[in-house]
C-alpha cells in the first residue's frame, strides 16, 4: 500500500512540475491531468441547414475488451449561445453505430454537442480486460457525417478540441490562458469558393477569436471578430478571399471546422467539411 501511495504521488507530483513548467502552452487544466474525470468528450459541431447529420459513434467498452457490450450512446446538445438545449440517447452493443442526429430548427446555422458511450451493465465502467487499461480515463470520439442533400455520399470530419466533461461541464480540462496564441491552418483559401469558419467555446469562459488573413486579390487585410460564450458556437463567412488566414486567441490550439460551399444546397460540388 505504502509503494502504491509513493507512485500515485510520484506521478502527480511530476506531472504538477511538467505542468508549472509548460503551463503557458498547455490547454488543459492542471486538475484534468493530476486528477482526471473518468470521462472526457470531444466537442462536435451539428449543421442545422443541411439534410441531415449522422454520427459514427464508437463503443469504446467494446473495442477495448474485444467482446460486444450494450452501451447508452448520449448526445447533449448546446445551442449557438451555450444552452443547453437537450439531450439524446441510443441503445447500442455494436463496436461502431450509424446513427441519425435530431434536427434543431431556429438555432442558428451551427451549434455544438457532446457524445458518451455508458455500459447498461455497471460492472463494464472502466473495467477492460487489458490491465493497462483499467485505471484509464475514457476519451469518448466519433465522427460527424455531413449530408448536404439527399443525394450527398457524407463528409466526415471528427471533434474540434477535446476535455470536455459530458455530466459535468464545470470539471472540463479545457482552458483559456492570459497569452495570445495564433493557429495558421495549412490551406491555402481559394476566390471561388464560400466557406464558413465554424469555432466552439469548450471553456467556461468567453473566449474571443480574432480571424484575420491578407487577401491576395486586393493586398487588404480582412480582420473578423468573434465573441463565444461557453459551450456556445459561432462561424465566420468568407467569400471574394484568396489566401492564408490565421485565429487568435487566448484558447492554445484554437481551430475552426471548415465548411466548403455549404450554401449551394442544390448540388453537391464543391461541397467540403474539413479541420483547419
């Protein structure tokens, strides 16, 4: 007991000075590494306007003890403004489920939801047959599929940002911090197209987003401000731009998910959902 005592403090006390050390950099909270929720949920992006949205939900309870296991697959959703707006659930014991999102009308263009995988049979929480494995805090992930029309094949795109504690948003690991940062996404904006730059607020503070980008058609900077109350979403329009753009932020890797062309609902060309 005493050797067990020494390693959990060991590993907490060198995990505190990483922390102090690099703290600057690092988005999470130093709570959410020395003492983690069981569970942590990617923060998803639900588009409104279009056909329908569809989730690729793993069973992390079955693929990690490589047998199938019933699960409740839990939705919480959150409107523009960080309400919570309702929840969703689905009953499932299948590694992976396909499985339709509800639709939400007059909530805006986009807003956000969490995702949870829970054992209807209790003695499965945090209990996996690979004994690395049983003291591990569960990262819940999944994809988005995006269905513009009902012709559309789907764009997938997975969670923007992490640390978000699905029961309890008050203990999520995500921070702001007092320094700026800037994220430069690796893409080059094309003038032919129309995109919206959609961000969330995993934090529980407000977090202000500056979008600025040099435009190579006309040499002018484009500056756009955003203003996101916790848990809430909002998106930036931009059309007629060429060129790179980048966000600042007090948020450490502060990105966007992209859409490509989602405002031509009658076809598909063209049409993208994408990480920045």
């Amino acid at each position: 007991m005493k050797n067990f005592i020494k390693l959990v403090i060991g590993k907490k006390l060198s995990r505190s000075l990483i922390f102090q050390k690099n703290k600057k950099y690092i988005p999470f909270k130093l709570r959410s590494l020395i003492n983690p929720e069981s569970l942590y949920s990617d923060f998803f992006i639900l588009d409104t306007n279009i056909y329908k949205n569809i989730f690729i939900a793993e069973n992390i309870f079955s693929l990690l003890n490589q047998k199938k296991i019933e699960v409740e697959h839990k939705f919480r959703f959150y409107s523009k403004e960080g309400i919570f707006l309702s929840s969703k659930s689905y009953k499932s014991n299948n590694y992976l489920s396909k499985i339709q999102l509800p639709e939400f009308s007059n909530q805006g263009s986009y807003i956000s939801f969490t995702h949870e995988s829970i054992p209807i049979v209790k003695e499965y929480n945090n209990k996996f047959s690979i004994p690395e494995l049983k003291q591990t805090t569960i990262q819940h992930r999944g994809y988005s599929v995006f269905f513009k029309n009902k012709d559309s094949l789907g764009s997938i795109v997975h969670g923007n940002f992490g640390a978000v504690s699905p029961s309890n948003i008050r203990n999520s690991g995500a921070i702001i911090r007092a320094k700026t940062y800037a994220y430069t996404p690796s893409y080059i904006f094309k003038n032919k197209n129309i995109y919206h730059l959609v961000f969330n607020n995993p934090t529980q503070k407000n977090l202000k987003i500056e979008v600025m980008g040099i435009n190579l058609l006309d040499n002018k900077r484009n500056l756009f401000k955003l203003d996101l109350n916790p848990m809430g979403t909002n998106f930036v329009r931009v059309k007629d731009f060429e060129g790179k753009i980048s966000f600042y932020s007090k948020l450490p890797i502060c990105r966007s998910i992209i859409f490509k062309n989602p405002e031509y609902l009658i076809n598909n060309e063209n049409y993208d959902v994408f990480h920045s």
